[in-house]
C-alpha cells in the first residue's frame, strides 16, 4: 500500500468532551502514542483468510460520532463483531466512543490520528468509513489496498473521478463494501421497491424525489482551530482556507470545498430509491440529459456555498422517462422527504421514510402488499463478507447513484445541460469538466490512485 500524505476526520457536531487533552487521550488509551498500539484481539479467521461463519470479524472506525459512532453501535450490537480500533483528526472525538467500546468489550481500542497507520494492522478485517465527503475516497482506495472490506458513508466521494477511482479499487482488489444508504434495507423502501418492480404499476414515464433543504448555516468566521484538531490533515486534499467552526464538522456539507449539498447528502437516499425501482438489480439506469436550476435564493446572505434551491431534470432512455430532483422549501402535501413513481395511467407510488402509499389518479389510496422481510443493512454486509456475495448497496451500484447525484451539481455549477455515457461512465463533450463536482485537482502531497481493471 502506498502512504501519500496525510488525512480525515468525522460527519458531526464536536464532542462535548472537546477539552480533553491528547496526554489524557494518550493516558486512557493506554498506548504510547496515537496509532501506534495494537490490541490483541479474539480474531480466529478462516484457512483462506477471509471471515467464516463462525469466525469473529474485527472491525476499526474512521471518522468518530456522529455517523461514525451511530454505525459502530450498530456493528457492535452483533454477536460476531468486535471493535478494535477508532481513528479521527481530532482528538476530542475519540474519547466518547473508546468508552463505548471499553464498556462493550472490557478494554480499551487502540487510538489513531492517521488512519494510514490504522490500515497497516494485519488484525483488522473491515472499516466504517464515516469521514465528510471529501476524505471518503482515499481512505477507501487504500483500505482496498491493504485487503480491507469497507462500511463506508455515503454519498461515496465529493466527485465523479473520485466515485470511478473508488469503484476501480474495489474490482482490482475484489473487496466488499456496503454504502451506508440504509433505506435499502428498510421495510416501507423495500416494499415500495417490490410493488414498482413487480409492473402492478404498469408502465412508469416519470420519478421524483424530493428532500426539503432548510439549513441555515449564517456567516462564516474566521478563528484559531482548536487545539485537539489538526486542522491541516482534516482539510486534506481540499483547498485549505482559514479555518471557521462554521464550516468543520457537520456544517462541512453545505461548502462545496468539502461535501456536496442538500443533492449529494440527501439525493443520495431519495434519488437512489428512485433509480433503483427502475431495474431489477443494483445496476441502475443512467441519464443521458441532466438539466439543472438553481441557486441561494432562500437564504441569499448565508455564506453556504451550495445552492439552498435546486430543480434538475433528468431524460432516460431503454426505459424512456424522466426524474425530477427538487430540494428547497415548499412540498406542500408531502413528507419532508420522498420519492414518487408515476405510472402511464396516473397511478402513483409514493415512498418516504415511515410509509408508503399506492395511489389512484384521484388520489385515493388503494391496496399496498407489503414484500418479503429483509436482514438489516449492517448485518448484510456482514453476511456477504463472509460470502463474498455483493452487498445491498454494493459500491458498483452506489458509485452509479451518486454520480447521478454529481451530475445535478455539474449542470448546476456549469450553468448548462451536460450529457452522460453509461458505457464508458463518462460526460460526453466539454460541458461540466471544468466544475469541481467532475474533477478537483488534489492539494499536494495528496494524490488520487486510480487503479485499472
């Protein structure tokens, strides 16, 4: 595995424990040094290296609370997992979830800075990956390069070179990675889903989805980052500016230096669905025309730099419909968020998270079967690292949703209608190469491995 710099960091708010000092950090850690400690573990794999039925699969986090702690409680409420490491930038957020950990297993997990150094542990077979968007990318190339699967947060990576190098990695290497987009594996999306694919809905000439956006994020200002943060690795391979409390940790997804707005945080589940029902496996279809409206018009003197309103339409062909992707402030009628299918004869399927509903043209609700119980999204890419199958929300798939989500961005940024090539995963012509949702040249030393297939 090449080691080309430094990096990362976590998806939420800071730790209420943020005065605690790196020499406490150190103490109740038990190590000599952050990254350089390894917990002996009860890790008895099978001959051929990979995990077994009966075998307990070790697991390290990337990116702690928020997602990352949400995600590693999840994994540690399974009999066969244990939790033997926590990575982050800043050394305020490990403490909450190393006593977590302690209290599961009865010991400390060994702490890291540089998840590099986590990923030369020969005892870890998988990550949560739950940094912000612009350090999902390297971290899960190189965990695919030292022979890791991989649960990594969604949406996948700030671009699209990013989310094709990412997909490259995991084919070479032959691992498995499941996306955090649970809906996937929740009761209302799954039922929906079977409905949409069973064609009781005949033939559907339009999608939508939908999520409002009412994020206020207010002025940015300009302070000393403090001092449990090395501000430095967390800004990575993006542009570094003076740092703002207002753009680090959970803020981070409403400047496009670092995340991907209301479309990539939340279009990410909702477009998904709405991809997915089109098809009947994970490989999804994909446009061929991406239009996009939009602006700051709700909160016009916000310093957010992603669009608080955006409109994007999106032409298919083999089927031929169209999606409509709507974030702002008025859905009147709807839930807060969704996706719909319409049928030729003005029948609908609507879907959000609680429910989900069969409609007549009227509007009258009419019978919705529920489907077959599904195993949850953390305990089936568990099962498939055992069985090599490919997860629900496998990155192939995945990669493609979220490159759906990037094009809205491109159209929006490049002011213009782009085109898309599915064979060769490609914008077809100039337009939209120029935006940052197609290609950011990294901050040095850091660099992008884009590996062949």
């Amino acid at each position: 595995m090449r080691l080309l710099g430094e990096a990362f960091m976590s998806k939420t708010e800071s730790s209420s424990e943020s005065g605690v000092s790196r020499r406490e950090v150190l103490r109740r850690a038990g190590t000599a040094g952050l990254g350089l400690s390894v917990i002996p573990t009860q890790r008895a794999l099978a001959q051929n290296g990979r995990p077994g039925a009966n075998d307990r699969i070790v697991m390290a986090v990337i990116g702690c609370q928020g997602m990352g702690s949400a995600n590693m409680q999840r994994f540690m409420a399974k009999p066969e997992v244990e939790i033997a490491a926590l990575c982050d930038v800043d050394e305020a957020r490990l403490p909450a979830d190393a006593d977590r950990v302690e209290k599961k297993y009865g010991r400390r997990p060994a702490l890291y800075k540089d998840f590099r150094k986590l990923l030369e542990r020969k005892d870890i077979d998988a990550v949560v990956i739950a940094t912000p968007d612009h350090w999902h990318a390297l971290p899960l190339i190189y965990a695919c390069e030292a022979g890791k699967d991989a649960y990594c947060e969604k949406p996948i990576s700030h671009d699209i070179t990013e989310a094709r190098a990412m997909d490259a990695a995991v084919k070479k290497f032959k691992r498995i990675v499941q996306v955090g987009t649970w809906q996937r594996s929740t009761r209302e999306f799954t039922d929906a889903l079977a409905y949409v694919r069973s064609g009781k809905l005949g033939k559907i000439v339009q999608t939508r989805a939908w999520k409002t956006d009412s994020a206020k994020v207010g002025k940015v200002a300009v302070t000393t980052p403090p001092s449990s943060l090395d501000y430095d690795f967390w800004t990575g391979p993006a542009e570094l500016l003076p740092y703002s409390a207002n753009r680090n940790h959970y803020n981070w997804r409403w400047f496009l230096n670092y995340g991907t707005g209301m479309t990539g945080d939340w279009g990410v589940h909702m477009m998904d669905i709405a991809l997915l029902g089109m098809s009947q496996t994970t490989d999804i279809p994909m446009p061929v025309e991406v239009t996009s409206y939009g602006g700051k018009y709700s909160f016009p003197d916000d310093d957010r730099t992603a669009p608080d309103t955006v409109q994007t339409l999106f032409r298919f062909k083999d089927p031929d419909y169209v999606m409509h992707w709507h974030t702002g402030q008025d859905h009147p009628g709807l839930p807060d968020q969704g996706t719909e299918f319409i049928g030729a004869d003005g029948r609908t399927v609507r879907v959000w998270r609680g429910g989900w509903k069969v409609l007549d043209p009227a509007g009258k609700e009419l019978e919705a079967p529920p489907a077959e119980r599904t195993n949850d999204h953390w305990q089936n890419f568990l099962d498939c690292m055992k069985s090599r199958e490919q997860p629900r929300s496998n990155l192939a798939s995945m990669a493609q949703t979220t490159i759906v989500c990037h094009l809205a961005n491109v159209s929006y940024l490049a002011e213009e209608t782009v085109r898309w090539n599915k064979e060769k995963m490609d914008l077809v012509g100039k337009a939209g190469r120029d935006t940052q949702s197609y290609y950011r040249e990294y901050r040095k030393p850091w660099k992008l491995p884009m590996h062949k297939i």
